[in-house]
C-alpha cells in the first residue's frame, strides 16, 4: 500500500499537481520564517493514473512545442523571400533587417529544441523514479528526483521532494540547495532559534564565493568575507555586522558549532542578494532559486 501511494503521489505531483512554496518573513511560525502551500491527491487506481495522466500531459506539452516550432520555420520562409527581394532590388539596409529578423528566429528555434531535449531528458527520469519507487527503492528514487531538479530547479519538483521526506522520514535535519544543488558539509545544517543554519564556507561556495575570499581572525572572533564589490565583518555571537564598511544588524548572529562558523542561511544569502525559499514538509531551504 505504502509504495502504491507513494508512487501515485510522484506520478501525480511531478505531473500534474502543482506545489508552490513562498518565502514571507511576516506570516509564518515556521523556521526561517516562510511559508509552504501544499496539495495532496490520492486515487483507488494507481495504474490507471499512471498510464493516463502522465502520457497525456506529456503528450500536450509536445503538441505546444511543435506547434511554436512550425509557426517559427513558417516565419522563416516568408522573411527569406522577403530578403531575396530586397537583395533583388538594391535595398540593403532592408535586406540587414531581415537577415537579423532570421538569425534572431534561428536562435528561437535552437533555444526551443534544446529545451525539447531538456524536457525528454526529464521526462525519461520521471519514468525511473516512478519505477524505483514501485520496486522499493526509495532512496534510488529520491537521487533522481535530485537529478531532475538539477536540471529544473521548480518550486514544484522542490515541494515534491519534501513531501517524499517527509513520508520516508528523512526530514530530521534541514536539507539545502543552491541552484539546483544540494549543499553537503562535514557538518549538517541545523534549525536553531527557529533559524536554519549551515556551515558558512559550504553555502558561500555555494553561491559562488570562493574559499579564498573567507578568512577568520581568532582573535576578534569574526569572518571576513571579500570577494567582487562586497566586504563582509561578520563577528560570532552577534547580529551586528559590517558591509562595505557601514553597520547593519541581521536578524540571527553567526555561531560556533563543533569547530565551524555557522550561519543563518537567510541572513548570509540575503547580503548577497540570493532569495530563500522554505518548504516546512521536508525540511528544504533553497538559495537562488
């Protein structure tokens, strides 16, 4: 019973469903103060869902594609006889014109096949997971849904994986994506005071601040981070801060835990202009996406 649910609920969340998490500082009793909205769909015939909806939303979504690629090669030919008769008549600068009207159309048409391609790709790795999880190997399963959101980080593939977790009881402590990514460290971020917290060198790299640009004085007990048009004075224990020289307070202090500086994962991404979204099922924060 436990995979048939499961299962449906993957078919039907990856497919059809959508799941949407917002980030809201104001409204939520929640760490990280965000907010999660979430839809649950059961049915007494999981086959039938399978084989249905799946194939029959995958099925509109080609039709759509083909349908924008034949309108744009139908645009092309048009233009071609117009720049023939432009060169034809000595009207060159028209005859520019056009020529950029087609590459642009070109680079529309090769954009969209690649996101066929893109969307093929994702659609083969829905079947396996599907498939991973009817023959019980949740943890197969989980890995490619990892892989799907590598390639398309959504809110929707987010919550997905959440709620799969949730139901597998793997939501113990927070798990963290940067762009698609999920950031790993020797050390495990951890909500404290109602904040998630990560290793700060794991998220900095992360969000592409090297390690180069960390330093730690012992003395002052403080992280200096310098990297591109942004100078970071970042003391433990402490929500005063400065930025580019000029104090600021964030709204949780870094920490020491087993040897390393911990970080609000909010505060830091905020300074540098990455979003955070929370998903409460699963425990997820994501940065940048």
């Amino acid at each position: 019973m436990f995979k048939k649910i499961i299962t449906a609920m993957l078919i039907l969340s990856l497919v059809v469903i959508p799941f949407m998490a917002f980030a809201d500082d104001t409204t939520s009793s929640t760490s990280d103060n965000t907010t999660t909205s979430t839809q649950a769909v059961t049915s007494n015939d999981n086959t039938t869902v399978s084989d249905s909806v799946y194939d029959q939303t995958s099925g509109d979504s080609t039709t759509i594609q083909n349908s924008q690629i034949d309108a744009i090669n139908s645009q092309i030919q048009e233009l071609e006889q117009e720049l023939e008769t432009a060169i034809n008549n000595n009207q060159f600068a028209k005859a520019l014109e056009i020529s950029n009207k087609i590459k642009a159309l070109e680079q529309k048409l090769k954009t969209l096949s690649q996101n066929d391609q893109l969307e093929a790709q994702i659609a083969d790795l829905k079947t396996e997971a599907i498939n991973d999880f009817q023959n019980g190997q949740i943890d197969n399963a989980i890995n490619v849904i990892k892989q799907i959101i590598s390639l398309k980080h959504s809110q929707d593939n987010y919550a997905l994986l959440g709620k799969i977790y949730h139901m597998v009881k793997k939501d113990n402590t927070p798990h963290v994506f940067a762009n698609g990514k999920e950031v790993l460290s020797d050390v495990n971020p951890m909500i404290y005071n109602n904040r998630t917290y990560i290793p700060l060198r794991a998220v900095a790299n992360a969000i592409g601040v090297d390690n180069n640009a960390i330093s730690w004085d012992n003395n002052n007990r403080t992280v200096n981070i310098k990297t591109g048009n942004i100078n970071i004075y970042m003391p433990v224990n402490t929500t005063n801060i400065k930025v580019n020289g000029n104090a600021k307070a964030i709204d949780a202090p870094a920490i020491i835990y087993k040897n390393r500086v911990m970080v609000p994962l909010r505060a830091i991404s905020q300074l540098f202009n990455k979003s955070v979204n929370w998903y409460q099922e699963g425990q997820i924060a994501t940065v940048g996406d």
